[in-house]
C-alpha cells in the first residue's frame, strides 16, 4: 500500500512540474525543448524511486585465514667426520741401551759369611745400535760398593744384538745384613746409561750371616756350550764345560736341562773347602731325522744344596740329510 502512495506521488508530483514548465516566466523564454523538460522529470521520478528502494547489501568479504606459522624442523645432528688419526711413528733406538739378561752367578739373597770374597757375573745384552768398545766402562752407582772397582773396562766389543758377561770381584762386608749395590755402564763420551730406557741398574744383592749360621750353598755356576748352535747331519753331540763356586765345604749334586724336557744324568762334585771347581765334561746328545730344527734354553740345574737353576743359554740346531 505504502508503494502504490509513492508512486502516485511521483506522478503528481510530475504532473505538477510539466504544469509548470508551461507557465510564462518573467524575463524568461520559455522553454522550447520538451526533450529538456521530459529527461528532468525522469531523473526526479527516479531519484524519488531509489529513495525507498532498499540498498542491496554488499557480500562480505571472508577473512583470510591467516598461514599456519610454520615452527623450525629440528636438523638431525651432522653425522659426525672420522677424523684421520696420524700414524703411530717408530721411535728411534737409542744410541746405548742395555739390557739385564741373566744371573749368571751371585742370584740374590746369597749367603755370605762376614768379610767373605765372590764373583759376580751379569750377563748384559746390547739393544741399542751403538757397538760397545773397550772405551766402554762398568761403573759403580749406588748403595754398597762391597770392596769394588768405582769404574773398570768391558773386556771386549759388544756389537748390537749381542750379550757379554760382565764380572766383577766384591767382598761381604764384616756386619750381618742384607747389602745391595748398583751399577751402570759408561760410554766412551762419559755418558752413564743403564738397563731399558729408564736406565736402571743392574745390582748385586747378597745376605751377610755370621759363620755358624751360614749354610753350605753353590754362589755361582756356568758353563760353556761348544757349539751354541749347530747346523749339519744329526744326531750331534754338543759339549757342555761347566764349573761351580760354592762358600763353604760340601758336596753338589747338578743336572744339564733343556726347554725341550732333556735332563742329564745326575752328577756330582766335593768341595773341601769354599771355592771354584772345574766340572768333568758332559756330552749332550741333540737332533733327529733330516728336518728337524729346535731353538731354547739349556742351564744348569744345582739339586743340592741349591735347587736353584744357574745360567740359562739358548741353543739352535737344524738337521740336514746326510
């Protein structure tokens, strides 16, 4: 109903302006388009008209939805990188080393009576790459002297790789006790040097006690193996010539051993008083069939009074066929 008044309105409302675009003016000419008149009573009939026209409403626009912030991605560690490790260079041999191969007389802990005379024997190995000449000295170090030498010659060349008994002449002294001495050796320079490459001493060690406790036992023995190696046809007899100190009288029971299981015979030796003796020649039998090669220690074995063995060699043999 409100619509149908409108529009009514508007075409009264038209009327009335066509009406009065008919009317004279005063001091105007009138109006001789009518094009003119009809376009400006459209455009207020449709002024009038939009203005109950409702207003469209506009289509929203949908927000954006906003990224989802993306959160950093844990790296996996790096795999870690083998670092190449230098390699391990040879350390360079010394000039003079030494090395403690064996007792060959006095093992420590012997019994002396007071004031009793010995000889003692070590037998070193040259490690280093310098030959030892007799400009070389043994010299002594520390702890008891026992009535030794402060310094004496190597008796002979020692070239490297090879072993040389070193002896010496001492004396217990008077009071009862245990005594140690310590000695090194000397080059031709006068540098002092010793065993391995901390340069330790080699020593004598020896227990002091009064004459009616000092029980009868062998100080020292050794023996020559003639030859120490032996290449040829076998069975081949090898020469053992061994000799025996003892402190005291008394009577010594000794076998030869082998690393192989060989024992000797059992032999025996008196002594009427304390001293060296000279043993009878023993003839080892060695070897088998063509091919057969062994290399290993041979000692003597001291069963009575010691049960000790004494200076152990090394022996190699290898069979050829006749």
């Amino acid at each position: 109903m409100k619509k149908i008044v409108s529009i009514g309105f508007v075409f009264l409302l038209l009327f009335v302006l066509l009406s009065a675009c008919n009317l004279p003016r005063s001091g105007s000419q009138p109006t001789t388009d009518p094009n003119v008149v009809f376009t400006a009573a459209a455009l207020t009939v449709q002024a009038k008209l939009e203005e109950n026209t409702p207003i469209p409403a506009l289509p929203t626009t949908a927000p954006q939805e906003q990224p989802t912030q993306q959160l950093p991605t844990e790296q996996p560690p790096a795999a870690a990188t083998a670092t190449s490790l230098p390699s391990p260079t040879k350390t360079s041999v010394p000039c003079d080393v030494a090395k403690f191969v064996s007792d060959v007389s006095i093992p420590d802990d012997t019994v002396f009576a007071p004031e009793a005379s010995f000889t003692k024997t070590w037998r070193i190995k040259n490690e280093g790459t310098c030959t030892w000449n007799t400009s070389y000295a043994v010299v002594f170090d520390s702890g008891a002297s026992m009535g030794g030498p402060a310094s004496f010659a190597i008796p002979s060349d020692v070239a490297p790789g090879q072993s040389i008994d070193i002896s010496v002449d001492l004396k217990a002294p008077a009071s009862a006790d245990t005594y140690k001495g310590n000695w090194m050796l000397r080059n031709a320079s006068g540098v002092i040097f010793g065993l391995g490459d901390e340069n330790k001493p080699f020593w004598v060690q020896i227990k002091v006690q009064e004459p009616t406790s000092v029980p009868f036992a062998v100080t020292s023995a050794s023996f020559d193996m003639i030859p120490n190696t032996f290449t040829g046809v076998c069975p081949a007899n090898i020469v053992l010539r061994g000799k025996i100190k003892t402190n005291g009288a008394g009577s010594v029971t000794y076998t030869y051993r082998r690393e192989d299981g060989f024992i000797s015979p059992p032999m025996t030796k008196n002594f009427d008083s304390a001293g060296e003796l000279n043993l009878v020649d023993y003839v080892m039998p060695v070897g088998g069939a063509a091919g057969f090669a062994w290399a290993g220690n041979v000692w003597i074995w001291i069963d009575e009074p010691n049960h000790q063995s004494f200076d152990k060699q090394l022996f190699t043999i290898n069979c050829l066929a006749p």
